[in-house]
C-alpha cells in the first residue's frame, strides 16, 4: 500500500470516571485490553491498542478518567489524560446517559479549543428512552457545538460499527506506526499486574482498591507453565490484614481469580505467588511511582 494511500492516527478516548472508556476500548480492539470493574478510577495508566488493516492503522488509547488530583498518583493520572489530548488525531470524548453535562467545565473548555475532530459519545444509551436520549444530545450540541455525536453502548456493541467507519474517513494520510502484529504498547508483565489489580478491585471496599498497587517481581515463561510473583503494596498495616482476610482466605481467593484470569489471557498454566506490603506514602513519593511506571522521563 502506498504511504499517500494509507491512513493512520492515534484516536485518544477521554471522559470521566465510571463512563465506559475501558469497556469501549476493548470493543472497539475486539480484545480486553483494560481492566473493567463498576469502581470509578479502575484505569490509572494510558494504555495503547492498535488496529492494522490493508489501507489504514487506528492506534487507540485508553485513559484515566478526568479527575481533580488528592495525590502525586493522580496527578500523573491526570498528565496521561492531557498527554493523550495532546497528541491526538481524534479524540473520542466519552459521557453516559447518567453524568451530569456540566461535569468539568475546565475540561470540556480545553476540548472546545481543539483543533483536530471530537467524537462525543453518549455511553449506555440501552439504560435510557429514545426522547431522554434526544434531550440529552441536543443540550451536548450547545455544549461542544464543534463536536459529532454518536450515541452508543459499549457493553451491547451498538452502533460502534458506524462509530469505526467514522473515525476512518477522519483518519489522516500517514505512516504505520507499528507492525501489522502489534496490538498494544503493553507488556505482559504490565497485564499480569492490572489482571491482578482487577480482582483487587472487585473483592474489596471502600480505599482498599485505591490504596493498592501490584507489582510483578518475577515473570517466567515456560513450555507449560508461566511463574508470577507478585507483590500487592499497600499504604496501611491495617490494610494489610484486610487484603490477606481471616486465615488469609480473602488473599487466597483474589489469587485464585487472578490466576485463572492469567491463565486464560496467557494460554498456560500459571503459578502464582501472591505476597502483601506496606508502603506508607507510594502514591506520594516520586521515586516510587517513577518505579511503578507512572512517572515517564
């Protein structure tokens, strides 16, 4: 395919907590590439997912949700979610049929002064009425005027195969940016510890999920088996023994989860080492999350 032929672009999904970011990417990837709870703040880094045709490359990136920042983990959060307006072709703005549309006015500012195409999608249109929905687009046309909308769901798959042509014809005339086989920027160190930190978040309450980070210290493959040691930080001593539960049987089930998540992501067989720490100040303390991946030089 000839370079002045071919179309390729990063198209950068925003919004705020809780909207379906995560969920979107995955369909629209066709591939569980973030991890998905019901808790705000699940997603905490800018994950990439690439998708390579004949005559175009679509280079998708998932994002925090936009937030007011409480610590340095948010704050760097929250420079994935300007980076990626930063360097979009097209951004994909995601809302709901339940957040309010005057929800961050500063943000929704910054996406007025762009200059490439927003995409406002309306998400979980399945839990609302056709006039509610009608309603609801015409108060987003005052609100981005510049922006197309497109209403969807993203966990039902509707209308994300028009929302794909879309984004095509506004794709410009570039390069690849990566091989036909790449599907993502990730490692699968890095999926180890969000397959983790998915099960963290849907077995615990409250701070816990919020306080934790996982880290994978060690990731061996095998011809029939992959060895995962893992260690969960947390913030608190007290935290600690919820994490590991009584006789620590709440530890043992998000292990067994997150093991046979691991398994079926990785197509093997997994052992998995679980082990649980206090780091007081990890989300404040620029050396660590430097080494938790969430400060880049």
């Amino acid at each position: 395919m000839e370079e002045n032929n071919f179309k390729s672009g990063f198209v950068n999904i925003v919004g705020n907590p809780n909207v379906g970011k995560s969920t979107l990417m995955n369909a629209l990837m066709g591939e569980q590439l973030s991890i998905i709870t019901a808790k705000a703040q699940t997603t905490r880094h800018r994950i990439l997912g690439v998708v390579s045709e004949n005559d175009y490359q679509i280079v998708f990136s998932d994002t925090p949700g936009v937030l007011k920042p409480n610590y340095k983990l948010q704050e760097s959060m929250m420079k994935f979610v300007y980076s990626a307006i930063g360097d979009a072709d097209i951004i994909l703005y995601v809302t709901d049929v339940v957040e309010k549309s005057d929800k961050n006015p500063d943000f929704i500012a910054k996406l007025n002064a762009l200059a490439v195409p927003v995409l406002l999608l309306i998400n979980k249109i399945d839990l609302t009425t056709p006039e509610d929905l009608d309603r609801l687009a015409e108060k987003w046309k005052e609100i981005l005027p510049a922006a197309i909308i497109f209403p969807v769901s993203a966990l039902l798959k509707f209308n994300l195969d028009n929302l794909k042509k879309e984004i095509v014809g506004l794709l410009p005339y570039g390069p690849k940016y990566y091989d036909n086989d790449t599907l993502t920027d990730r490692t699968l160190r890095f999926f180890a510890s969000e397959i983790i930190r998915e099960k963290i978040f849907l077995n615990y309450q409250q701070e816990i999920p919020y306080s934790t980070e996982v880290v994978i210290e060690e990731f061996k493959e095998g011809a029939n088996i992959t060895h995962i040691e893992a260690v969960i930080y947390v913030t608190r001593e007290s935290q600690k023994g919820i994490i590991i539960g009584k006789q620590g049987r709440l530890l043992k089930k998000t292990g067994t989860e997150a093991r046979k998540s691991l398994e079926a992501f990785l197509q093997n067989r997994v052992y998995l080492g679980l082990h649980v720490k206090v780091d007081p100040d990890w989300r404040n303390n620029q050396l660590r999350l430097k080494h938790f991946g969430y400060i880049q030089e």
